[in-house]
C-alpha cells in the first residue's frame, strides 16, 4: 500500500480534549476519529488493526468447534421484554414509523436463543457454539477514555449450548483457553479474575483482566497461586494472607477487562422456551455459556500498554501493516526494488512514497503509526548496497543486506 494513495491523516499535535492516553495516540496517528463522547470512527488504518484483532479471535474461536454467524442489532420490543431486559438502564430504545419499539443490542441471548429453538429438538442437535463480530450499543453515562469505555463498539459474542452442566464445563475450558491465546498473541498480559454474574447469572464468573492504571475495575490477587478476585466479591484485604493458597500476600491493582467468559445455565432458554428431547425422552432445558471479548476495547488497550513518547508500538499480530517503508532523498529507487520485494513475500507494507516531505516528518510518522518493522531506504543504504532495519520496539536501527532484512522479518515472533 503507498502513503501516497491510502488514506494516512496524522495530527500535528497532540488532540487537546483528550487525557487518555491510548486515545490520544490513537487520534493522533490518524486510527480512530471522534465524532461526540463515546462515539468514534475507525479510520482506515484503525479498521486495518481492527480487522488484525479480529482475525486472531477467529482463528482462536474456529479452534473451539464455534461458527461466526451475524445478528441483528436492532431488536423488537417483545424479546427484550422475555427476559425482563427491556428496562435495563443501559438499553437504547427507538420507535419506527409505525410506532413499533425495538432495543440497539448490548448483547444477543435474546436473539440467540429464538434461532437455537427452531434447529434444536434433540440431544443430537447439541452442542452449539456460535459467534459474531459486531457493532454494539450501551447508554453508558460515563462514556471516557477513548475506546475504553464507549457508546458505541464493536463486540465479539460467543455462545455455546449444552444438553447438562458437564458439557457445558468443558467448553468453558476450551474458551477460556483460547481467551489466554488471543491476549498473549495480542501481546497482552492478562489475569483470570472471579467476578460477579451481575444481570446475566448468579455464578460466579471469570473476566479477563489487563493490570494497569487507567483500570477502573479493583483485583486483588495473590503473589503466588492464581487466586484472583474482583473487588466486587472479594473478602480478601491487600496485604493479608491469600485464602487459597495461605502462604501468599494479597496485591490490589487497577485492571482493564478485555472479555469475560459466564456459565448462564437455564435463565434464557427458559424464557425462550429451549428446550431438547433427552436419550429418556424427557423434555430438558438447554444449558448456555456466554463469552464476550471487545476488539475495539482491546485496540485500545493494546495502545494504553504499548506506546512511548514518540507514538505507538504494535505488537506484530495488531500491527496494520508488517512493514513501514520510507524513501530518504535519494532512496527512491531502492524503495521500489524492496517495495516489489516485500509484496513478492506476501509481506504487508506501508510504503511512504511522498515527495517533497521532509525526512522527520516521515521518520516522525513512522513512529506516530508504531508498524512494527521499519525499513529505510536513502542515498546512504544504496552506497552501502545495504537496507536499514529498525523494529518499533527497539531503540537502535541496523544495517542489514536487503535479503537479510526480509527473511529477519519473516521469520520474526
């Protein structure tokens, strides 16, 4: 892709309403655009990284046996009001012209389960999983920190169903499972943290927590066993003696959740009337999980954890693009030869081919964008028959054969 022809918009200075940090980077590097608090559009380079985190969770979710299918958002009045959803504060409601009301979906049991009832009738029809990715809505009050508390998202749903409370423990480990795998190849350290159920269950649940200090969720955690715990259940004190393990110390912190994973047992297939005839021809309930993660809340973290004064750093599996390649003066005619070359690859690359841009505003772009990979071509690197190489994340560029620097890149974790 050339600099020239796709849309790359970057800010001279920093947005000045704005004090997140991941929004700030991601608004100034041309990602994400604000269009009133809580709303944003993701321009085409935060669409690219969008679509990056995206494809790891499919791969993940496929993984798991799940299928992605796509639902509605707007939701008639009467399945809301099934499950007695249809007053919950965080509900947007509208009326067509005909007076009809529907709710803007902040999640899809509702929706889910009247489809399950048409194709499941027996024990032979289960298990289900099913997902989406999808534009979601919240009448959040408290709309802030950029993509980290929205309006208006984009949500990953994922639900399974089960014939008995067994099946549905199983599936729940392979989720969580590939939950660990989509943060760590999302380059994001994450804890597994007991919470409440809140509206959607009275088992416990487990949320997926980022430590940092924009966090507004509290985790008090132990120092040595995997004993993790929301604030809003735990009895633990900061400092104490870890209840599980009773040897290690209590540590409170700030967190971001980035998904949950929910056992919700009978409640939505009750109110939709789900139901399956069992090997002893009795009518039983169908068992549902629930499984949410937010890609636009994870972009947004990602930039929160992975950043510097000078712009942001991708972790390689977010990154828009592999490649970030930039023609100095006098560089032009390399540039070409190693953009071929890197197409030729299959490689993804960003080649900024402007004229008459002055070489810090481009080397400035380049770590405004935070691409993982750099490669430099100028009249200096053509006298040394040679390519300079620089990852995002490091602090010194090398020089390198042209070859040397697309099998480094290829072969790079």
């Amino acid at each position: 892709m050339r600099f020239s022809t796709f849309f790359v918009k970057t800010l001279k200075e920093w947005p000045a309403d704005e004090e997140n940090a991941s929004a700030r980077h991601l608004m100034r590097a041309g990602f994400i655009d604000k269009n009133s608090a809580g709303v944003y559009s993701f321009l085409p380079m935060g669409l690219r990284t969008l679509e990056k985190i995206n494809g790891v969770i499919r791969e993940e979710l496929d993984r798991t046996g799940a299928s992605e299918l796509l639902m509605p958002a707007l939701i008639s009045k009467k399945y809301w009001q099934a499950t007695d959803r249809w007053d919950v504060d965080v509900l947007y409601k509208v009326k067509d012209s005909s007076g009809q009301e529907y709710g803007l979906a902040f999640t899809h049991e509702e929706v889910l389960t009247p489809i399950l009832k048409k194709f499941v009738s027996s024990w032979r029809d289960l298990p289900v999983a099913l997902y989406q990715i999808q534009s979601k809505f919240r009448d959040e009050p408290r709309a802030r920190a950029g993509l980290l508390r929205t309006k208006e998202f984009v949500m990953k749903d994922l639900y399974s169903f089960h014939a008995d409370a067994e099946d549905l423990n199983s599936y729940y480990g392979k989720a969580a499972e590939a939950y660990k795998n989509i943060f760590e190849r999302l380059g994001l350290k994450t804890k597994v943290v007991e919470a409440s159920g809140g509206d959607f269950t009275e088992e416990y649940t487990h949320e997926f927590q980022v430590l940092a200090p924009a966090g507004e969720d509290e985790i008090f955690y132990c120092d040595k066993c995997e004993f993790a715990q929301n604030k809003e259940i735990t009895k633990a004190e900061e400092g104490g003696k870890c209840p599980a393990c009773q040897s290690g110390k209590i540590i409170r912190e700030n967190g971001i959740e980035v998904g949950n994973i929910f056992k919700l047992g009978t409640k939505f297939s009750e109110a939709a009337g789900l139901k399956y005839k069992g090997k002893d021809g009795s009518d039983k309930p169908v068992v549902m999980g629930s499984y949410g993660i937010g890609p636009s809340r994870v972009m947004g973290v990602i930039v929160e954890m992975n950043h510097d004064e000078k712009g942001i750093i991708w972790p390689e599996e977010a990154s828009p693009f592999k490649v970030h390649l930039v023609s100095l003066d006098g560089g032009k005619e390399q540039a070409e030869e190693i953009y071929r070359a890197l197409n030729d690859e299959g490689i993804e690359v960003l080649y900024d081919d402007r004229e008459e841009v002055p070489a810090g505003e481009k080397l400035t772009d380049a770590d405004l964008l935070g691409i993982t990979w750099r490669i430099v071509a100028s009249a200096r690197t053509i006298k040394q028959n040679k390519a300079e190489l620089k990852r995002r994340a490091d602090a010194k560029s090398s020089e390198v054969p042209l070859p040397e620097a697309i099998k480094t890149i290829k072969h790079a974790k």
